[in-house]
C-alpha cells in the first residue's frame, strides 16, 4: 500500500487537478451548457401531475395539460420541495424550456424537456439567472479543487521525492 500510495496516488492528483482545471476553462465546448435564455421555449398551461424522482431526489418533473413533460434537475433537495409543493393544478404555470435536448429515462412514457425557468401566476418560483448563478458557484468549486489537487501532488512528491522511482 505504501508503494501506491507514494507513487501513484500524487500523479493520479495531478492528472484529476489538470482534468478540473481544464475543464473549468474549456468545459463549454466539450461538456452541455446552458442555453441562452433566447434559445428556450415558452410554454404555459395548467399542471396536470406532479412527481419527484425519490423522496429525496433532486429532480421534480410535471406535465401541462395538452402539452408536453418537464423535468428540473436542481442542485438541492430543498429547491427540490419548494418547487414540488409550489406546482398545484389551480395554478397557470409558465415554463422556459429547452426542446433541443429531451431526456428519455429508462421504463418512462414521457419525454420530459429541461426547463430553467418556472412563473406561477405571475411570480418567478425559479428563474434563469438563479440557474446560471448555480452553476458559476459550481464551477467555482471545481476550479478550487482541481488547483488543490496539483498543489497537493507537486507538495506531495517533493516532500517524498527520494523515495519515489521518479526522481530528478
């Protein structure tokens, strides 16, 4: 275990902090973004079903009346019931989303679409600044991360460079 943890485990940090680090500067082209907010689709309607994915899930889907299935892929569970407890069927919803990516899940009858931004009669429940503002926060953490992990590893191996077969 000392060998895998002297020689490997610093180089496998390095390469983990290089991949985050990348991906936090180049991600958008390799990884799925956030559409702008001209690119989504409007739609409104009357809620027919509310569901979440678990309990605990993060995810709540719905479906409007005579229209098509949507699904929020939140960040946190208690979004997650805010917004399932927000979405009654008395109310008219409006939604912003995204129709260029579907999300077919196994064993489901429905497509559901993304959405980014949720209006209950009149007032913003969630909107898309909320949604971008997340995901930079997230980034940020990736970023950290990945800075971490290559400061830790080049610590790491010159601390213990004697002892490694790497030496220069």
């Amino acid at each position: 275990m000392g060998t895998f943890r002297n020689k490997f485990l610093p180089l496998i940090a390095f390469i983990a902090g290089i991949f985050l680090i990348v991906t936090y500067f180049f991600g958008e082209q390799f990884l799925t973004s956030i559409p702008k907010k001209s690119e989504l689709t409007k739609s409104a309607g009357q809620i027919e079903w509310v569901k979440r994915a678990s309990k605990n899930g993060r995810d709540v889907r719905f479906k409007l009346k005579n229209k098509e299935a949507f699904v929020h892929n939140g960040f946190g569970r208690t979004l997650a019931e805010e917004l399932y407890n927000s979405l009654t069927t008395e109310y008219i919803v409006e939604v912003l989303a995204d129709h260029s990516q579907p999300q077919k899940p196994m064993m489901h009858k429905f497509t559901y679409y993304p959405v980014y931004e949720i209006v209950i009669n009149g007032k913003k429940i969630y909107a898309y600044e909320s949604e971008i503002a997340t995901i930079k926060r997230a980034s940020i953490v990736v970023l950290l991360v990945g800075i971490f992990f290559v400061i830790y590893s080049v610590w790491y191996y010159r601390k213990h460079k004697k002892r490694l077969w790497f030496k220069t």
